[in-house]
C-alpha cells in the first residue's frame, strides 16, 4: 500500500506523518510536492499539519489553489481515501471536501496539550480499530481548531454518524465538542488532533498507531 | 534627503548619534583610514564597532570562559557553537537575547529574536531540532506589564509555532527590576552530520557573494547600535530600530539551507546569517575569517522599498536573509535551487585579493576601507571596576523565616509568579511538533531524541538573577549549577553551555564589577563540570532612567543522553515509592522565594558553593539513574523542598508521607546541591548502597492526594488538591 504525503510551502508536520507510515506501520510512502498533477499510483492522501503560506489570509485558504489540489479532490470524489490532520482538516474544509469550518479558538490563544478524545465512530476506513467510545489521548497544536457548523449541518453530521472524534473536554470552544469528522461517503477525515505524533509511549502515548493501522486493516480487506 | 558630507559629519559630531565616541573616531580617521569617512563609512563603523557586534567592553571578561573539551569542534566566534555527541553527529546550539526591541515592539522582537537564533543555527548546516527561552519581566500587577508579556509569549509561539520547532523548555521569573526593561532570551538547538558542518567564510578571489531571502527594506536600521543604549523616558520609542518577522519566509529558507549543505556541499563555501548589522556585518566577518577582500553592488539587493541608500541598505536588519559564498562554477546551480523554494537568490558580489571591503551603489564607490579595520580594529576597553556598598554592608546579614503557620507559608508559596506553574504561557507554544519530544515543559529541562538512535538531549534555560544580584560570584556559579542539576536530574550528562549575559551600563563601575565577578563564577563551575561555554550573546546597557537590572547571566545547557531509556522527569510515579533528600540543608535563606514573600525584597550575602560536593552530587545521580534505580528525580531550587515535593506530586495527582529533622522553616530553605529522588521499594538497598553519604530517608509516595508533613517543629497535614490549584491557577489569575 503506498501512501501521499501531500507537501505545501509551509507544512511542518509533512516529516511526522512520513515517519508515521514508513516507521509506525512500515508501509511505502512518498512526499508529493504541491506543484505536481498527478496522484497517480498512490493508494491514499496524508495532507500534514503546519501553515501553509503561512496561514497569513486564512487557515488553508491559499494552498487549496495549488496545482495537487484538482487532483486531490478526483482523489477524494472517486472514493479513495484522504486524510487531513489540522492546517490539512482547514484545507479540506476550505475545498468544501468537508462540511463546517475551522475558526479562532474561543480563548484565542494557540494551544499545545495532549488531550483526551472519544472515538464517536469505530465503522470507519479511519477508526475500525478501535473499540466503540474508546477514550484516547492525542495532542493538539493549533490556535485556529474551533470547528463550526450550522445547526443543520450538525442534524446532518449525527444522523449520518460522520462525527468521529470529540473532545471530552472542549478546549476550544468547537461545536458539539466536534474534533473530527468525515464525509457522508466515509473517505474523507478531517481531524485537529495529531495522531501522527501518539504512536509510541516514549513520546507520552501511542493510541494514534490504532488509527493508522485502521487505514491498512480496510484496505486489505476491501482488496 | 542628502545625506551629510564627511566634513559635515566630523563638524557636527553626527558619529555620536551613532555610538561611536570622539576617540574612536579620531581612531578611524587617523589610524585607519587617513582620511574622513563617509556618511556610508560612519555608519559601517558605528554598528560593527558597537558593544552588541564587537564585543568591545565584554571581551576581556569573556576570555575568562572555558571552551575546550573533547567534544567542542566549533566554539565562539562561529554563528553558533558544535559538540561532538559520536556517531558522525554533533549538537548545535546558541542562546541570544532580543531584550531591547522586544521592550519597544513585544511581540516582534520576541518572534524576530526566535528567527534570529534559528537562523544561526541552520547557517553552520545543522538542522534545528528544538527552541528554548528565558524571559524576565516586572511584577504582574499593572496592564502594561501584562501587555508586554502576553505579546512576547505570543511573538514566541507565532514564530516558533509556524517555522515548526518545538519549544521544549525554559522559564519566565518576575522582578521589579526587569519592568521597564524586560528581558527575553532565547535558545535554539539542531544536529549536525559532522560532514555538513559549513564555516561563515568567504573566500578565494572570485568567489561569489549571493544574497537569499526576503528583500532588504528598511527596518531595524541601527538595530545593533540601539541595543547598545540604555533606555529612558524620552528615548524609550525608536521602533524603527525593531524588525518585523515572517516564519514562513524562514521555514522556506531553513529548508532550502539545511538541503543545499546535506546534498550539494561542494556548491557552497561559506554561509552566514544576516543578524545584527544585517549586510555589513555578514559580509565583513565573512571576509575577515578568511582575510580575503570583497566587492558588493547594492543595485542587486532585492529591495521591498524604493530609493534606499547604501547607508539604509547595508545597515537594515531586515529578518530572513542569508549570505552564501559560492564557486562561480555552481552559480546557475545554486540559483535555481533557491528558486524552486521560492526564495530571492541573487549575485551581489564577489569574494578579491586586495582584503578592502568595497561597495558599490548606483554605479559610485561609496565604502572603500579594510575588512578587518571593521571586525578587529575595534578598540577593546578595559573598563574600571568597583565592588558595590551593598555587597560589604549586607554581607553578614543572615536572614531566618519565622513560620506562623507551615500550611499558610506552603500553600502562598505556591502562588508565588516566581514559582508557580507557568503553563499558561508554554502551554501557547507548540512542544510536539515533529514528534521527537520526550519530555515537554514542566519538567527540569526538556529532553528531545534523535531519531534512528537511541540517544536523546536534554536542554534547559536556567537564571537567577536574585542570587547573582546578592554575590555575583557564588550567583554565577549557582546559575551554572542549577543548570546541570537539571540536566542531570533528566538523566543526562552535560556537555556544554550557552549564555546571554544580560547586565546594565558597562561604563558604570559596579555594573563592570558584577559582569567581572559573575562570568568568573560561571567559568569556575563550567570548568568543574567540563561543559565548555561554546557560544553565547552580551547583552548590556539594560537600563531604564540610569536603574540597572540585577545582573542577569543566563545558562542554556545542554546534555546528552546514551539510551532513551535513561530519560528521567520529576514526577512521582506510584504509591509505594520511596523518596530521598541528596544533600544537606542548611539556613539558605538570602536572596530566597521565602524571603521575597516574608520581606518583599532580597538582601543578604551567599554561603559559598562547594563545588567539589555539587559535583559529587551529581555523578551520584547520574550512576542512579544509569543504574536504573531512580523513579523520579527534581532539581532543588527557588522554594526548596516543600515546592519541590509539591512539584513532583502535583503530575500524577500522588501525595506523601515525610518525616525529616529539618525545621518547618528549613523545608524552604534554597540550599544548593541538591536533588529529590524517588525509589522503587526493591531498589532500595541498591540506591542507598551506592548513594552511601549525605542522603535522608524522607518518606514515601501516596495514593491519596494528602501532603503529610513531620518536620523538627511539627506535623501538618497539607491538602495537595488546594495546592495544586494553587499553584496551577495563580498565573491565569494574575493575567487577567
């Protein structure tokens, strides 16, 4: 299985999730520079955390108009699998790929803390291993992670079991303590937490290799 | 505007706008030059000749440090300092200080000073890897001080955050000294493949000068001479002398710098950073390390503002920009690197025999002097020196607490700026980016590994300034050693040492006095523990209306550790555990939290620091913990040993069980040489065995948050939830 590790000006966390496919689940893995047209040959997209452009305008307004990006959106429309970890949840957000946005922090201030998050949804390509509910620790890193929708939206995102993370506590003021969703099809994930840097105990906790390996475990079964 | 002739500028004394003095300009006329400067000329000379580029007052005292030892490949006079750590791969590192415009502008001089002290390290072709910073302010009582703070964490965070480096360590204290005059330091560490090391040079005659980076505008002009003044009521708003700083400029350069040295080395023959003096003070170090001779044409500067003069050019510090030499050969090569990152890469010059340095602009000759007449004709002075009346006169006061209440005292104690928890502000910074923190803030220093190894490094940014303040000798000596205390409490060994020595006006004789005596301490304990001082920064003329803040040296250590495994933090781990006191405790009351809380001020001499019995103390726990007998391990400081139980126990909300023959006021006495260790019960004849002399049985760790106290005086039972609290509230409550 080969995975994208999709790479703007900016992106910082671009390393952490290389390392966490390569070394966490010892599968192939590639950077893809945000200049190139062409996905082909990839099973899956990664697009990293950091700031892209410097999030200078707004949180991914600007690299949604990279060259990669038409290609990332075929990507997601045919039904393979993308997955957006913080400044790559607001570039997926930014391309409507998914529903909501993400805005300041209520506190306004930028935070960094390992937190406790509830797997909403284990029926995911993204979540199959973990158990129903299963509280996990995760660190978050962002000043720009409050998720916001409509009241509809949200009506929507219950019924459709697309909410798969929550807080336990929400630290940013994010509506219905939302850390995650994903779209109705199930391919696509935006997350604010950053599992790529909770795969193994030395670093304070390892519960986010269960969701890269979740990633494999669906892939293999569907081949 | 035109700009004045050099017979206007010797008439008018304009040169002393600039910092130089009468004689350092007769200097320049009639040694050096044999004629009168240029307006272009006298400003090359004031910034390279001001304390902040040559080190003219601070030299003498700094030849004082030691900075040899087995490991040290690269010391002093490079961008940034390199240790050897075996394997082909060495630690880079370098503190700097940005006190001076983060007064004026907070949030840009914080961030333009994190991108500052980046930037030295990646141009030694080292990667960074981790951000450290000391920051000292006035008491936080007033809006203007909470202001000032907030936009200087929030400066830190955006930089450090966006570029993508965590920032795994250091401290923020609070003085009435630093309110007008606040002080921020800052740390960056990177790992170095010994292969890719590149020196700031720039040599052999027709190499080429290339600029890469963001455009020279005109901020920060004078920047370095500015920070070689002292503020006061009316000079206290020169923001032009600030800089503004973009992170993702940087992240894109840092990239391409550390890219270009690992995969193309024989591209580049010399980088540097254009810091402080921007241009000129780049290029004329780059050329004087190599005594070679440069040209420059300005017209190729890449300008983000129109009409700029040689003057404002050469002397802007304009952030993001870098200094490459490069064979003309790999000029195309070089050039296009840098364009598919996106960054301006230009030819503004090139390397000549004839050792002048020699600028061009608008097709006239505008600067034509020696290279090295800018970076080693610089007068060095050999200031006066006097001990000030405060030393003799308060040298026998010995000041004891007297504990109404031991609960009270323990729990306001905790609430103390100076002591309590100060995740508020770190929690703001990202620590975990890149996914190779292994101890984050909070804990004695913050430990980061290397990847593909089993070896990590601990960091840590200690002061304190109240110490040196009282005796600046034993001050310096004690600063080091908190320092290596917490290095070694996290499992490491140290190896050697950055530092920002922040201080008042030189010229003032008590201010020379207390840098003289303050390095003499720092040097005496680096050479006891053998970590080298391998870079570093002066900062002085920390003044506000002729008040001088406490002397003020800062330590960043660092220290290496063999195997992941050995990583040691201070909190408590479980239930059962037995806690030990290494060190004897003595009435170390002067210059303490417990005297600033009891007295509101400090005063009072030092009782001398045995270095051998530190030292000891130190390779004590460092054979504990290689042996794999420690559980948990704190340095004893500010607070002493009730703050450092409290510490440990807060993590894992544990509490404890002690008894000890010290008096209720001794549990805040601030004896150095220290450390509080926990055991596993099975380890307990091991640890005592090897630890063998001036260890106490204290007690052992609870399952109920209770603090149980027996001391000489009394028992109390002390609730560990309220303390928390305490001192995990007392910042935010403060803020508001």
């Amino acid at each position: 299985m080969k995975f994208a590790v999709v790479n703007f000006p900016g992106s910082n966390c671009d390393m952490d999730l290389y390392y966490a496919i390569k070394d966490g689940i010892k599968e192939e893995v590639e950077l893809v520079d945000y200049r190139k047209t062409s996905l082909a040959g990839f099973d899956g997209v990664l697009i990293p955390g950091g700031f892209s452009y410097g999030d200078y305008l707004r949180s991914g307004a600007i690299a949604v108009h990279a060259p990669i990006i038409s290609e990332i959106v075929r990507f997601a429309n045919e039904g393979k699998f993308v997955l957006g970890i913080c400044n790559g949840f607001q570039i997926l957000t930014e391309l409507h790929l998914l529903p909501g946005a993400l805005i300041q922090n209520e506190k306004s201030r930028f935070i960094c803390e390992t937190v406790t998050l509830q797997v909403m949804n284990n029926q995911t390509i993204f979540t199959n291993r973990y158990t129903e509910n299963e509280k996990i620790r995760i660190p978050v890193a962002h000043g720009e992670g409050r998720y916001y929708c409509d009241e509809q939206t949200l009506e929507e995102l219950k019924a459709n079991d697309q909410i798969v993370f929550r807080y336990d506590e929400n630290i940013n003021g994010s509506v219905d303590q939302i850390a995650g969703v994903m779209n109705r099809q199930g391919n696509v994930l935006g997350m604010m937490p950053h599992p790529e840097r909770a795969l193994e105990d030395i670093v304070g906790s390892s519960d986010g290799l269960k969701l890269f390996q979740s990633i494999i475990n669906q892939v293999r079964v569907n081949n | 505007m035109t700009e004045p002739t050099a017979k206007q500028i010797q008439d008018s004394k304009l040169y002393q706008q600039w910092g130089l003095s009468d004689s350092e300009y007769k200097l320049i006329c009639e040694k050096i030059l044999h004629r009168l400067p240029n307006y272009t000329e006298t400003g090359l000379y004031s910034v390279m000749w001001s304390e902040h580029c040559s080190y003219k007052n601070s030299k003498k005292v700094l030849r004082k440090m030691p900075n040899k030892s087995d490991r040290v490949l690269a010391g002093p006079g490079e961008d940034a300092g390199i240790l050897d750590i075996g394997d082909g791969q060495a630690v880079v590192f370098k503190a700097e200080s940005h006190n001076h415009p983060s007064a004026v502008e907070p949030y840009q001089g914080a961030a333009t000073g994190v991108g500052g002290i980046i930037r030295d390290i990646f141009s030694m072709g080292a990667q960074p890897f981790a951000l450290l910073n000391s920051l000292k302010f006035g008491p936080l009582k007033d809006g203007q001080t909470k202001h000032l703070v907030n936009e200087v964490v929030a400066g830190i965070g955006g930089y450090g955050n966006c570029i993508g480096l965590p920032t795994v360590g250091g401290e923020i204290s609070f003085e009435n000294c630093y309110e007008n005059n606040p002080l921020v330091n800052a740390m960056c560490v990177g790992l170095l493949n010994k292969t890719d090391f590149k020196h700031g040079t720039a040599s052999g005659k027709g190499n080429l000068i290339v600029y890469v980076g963001a455009k020279t505008g005109r901020d920060g002009i004078h920047g370095a001479t500015f920070a070689s003044d002292e503020f006061t009521d009316t000079k206290n708003k020169q923001r032009s002398a600030v800089q503004v700083g973009n992170p993702f400029i940087e992240k894109l350069l840092m990239d391409a710098c550390v890219e270009i040295i690992e995969k193309h080395p024989n591209w580049i023959l010399g980088i540097q950073d254009m810091g402080a003096a921007g241009l000129v003070s780049s290029t004329a170090e780059m050329a004087s390390k190599a005594d070679s001779g440069l040209i420059l044409n300005l017209d190729n500067v890449p300008q983000r503002e129109t009409e700029m003069s040689a003057y404002e050019m050469m002397l802007s510090e304009s952030q993001e920009r870098m200094v490459l030499c490069v064979k003309p050969q790999f000029k195309d090569n070089v050039l296009a690197f840098f364009k598919n990152f996106e960054l301006d890469a230009v030819v503004i010059g090139q390397v000549t025999g004839d050792k002048q340095y020699k600028i061009y602009h608008r097709d006239e000759l505008v600067t034509d002097i020696p290279v090295r007449s800018l970076t080693e004709d610089v007068p060095e002075y050999d200031r006066p020196e006097v001990e000030p009346k405060r030393i003799a006169q308060d040298r026998d006061y010995h000041f004891v607490p007297k504990i109404d209440s031991l609960i009270d005292t323990w729990q306001a104690l905790l609430k103390q700026p100076n002591i309590a928890s100060k995740k508020h502000f770190y929690q703001t910074y990202d620590s975990q980016v890149k996914a190779d923190t292994l101890v984050q803030p909070g804990s004695d220093a913050g430990v980061t590994r290397i990847r593909g190894t089993k070896k990590a490094i601990a960091m840590t940014n200690d002061s304190n300034s109240k110490y040196v303040y009282l005796d600046p000798y034993v001050g310096g000596q004690i600063t080091v050693m908190e320092a290596a205390r917490n290095i070694v409490a996290s499992g490491a060994e140290p190896i050697g040492v950055t530092d920002c020595l922040n201080y008042g006006n030189p010229e003032n004789p008590e201010v020379f006095w207390e840098l003289d005596k303050s390095v003499e301490g720092i040097a005496s304990a680096c050479e006891k523990i053998n970590t080298p001082v391998i870079s570093g920064n002066v900062s002085l003329y920390n003044e506000y209306n002729d008040e001088a803040i406490y002397p003020s040296p800062m330590i960043g250590m660092v220290g290496l550790i063999d195997d992941v495994k050995k990583v040691t933090t201070i909190a408590f781990k479980e239930a059962g555990d037995l806690i030990y006191l290494l060190g004897n405790t003595f009435n170390d009351f002067n210059g303490s939290e417990i005297q600033l809380q009891q007295t509101g001020s400090i005063k009072g001499g030092l009782r001398p620091l045995d270095l051998n019995e530190e030292r000891l103390h130190q390779d004590l726990i460092r054979q504990a913990i290689n042996q794999g007998l420690v559980a948990s391990c704190h340095d004893l400081s500010e607070g002493g040993l009730a703050v450092a139980l409290s510490e440990s126990a807060f993590d894992k909300q544990l509490g404890f069980e002690i008894e000890t023959d010290l008096t209720s006021a001794q549990m805040f006495s601030e004896t150095q040489s220290r450390f509080l260790v926990t055991v596993k019960p099975e380890d307990k004849t091991n640890f005592e065995n090897l630890v063998l002399r001036d260890f106490q049985y204290l007690g052992q760790v609870t399952e109920d948050s209770t603090f149980k106290v027996t001391t000489k005086d009394e028992t109390v039972s002390i609730n560990g939830k309220e303390a928390s609290n305490n001192w995990k509230e007392a910042i935010a409550c403060l803020m508001k």
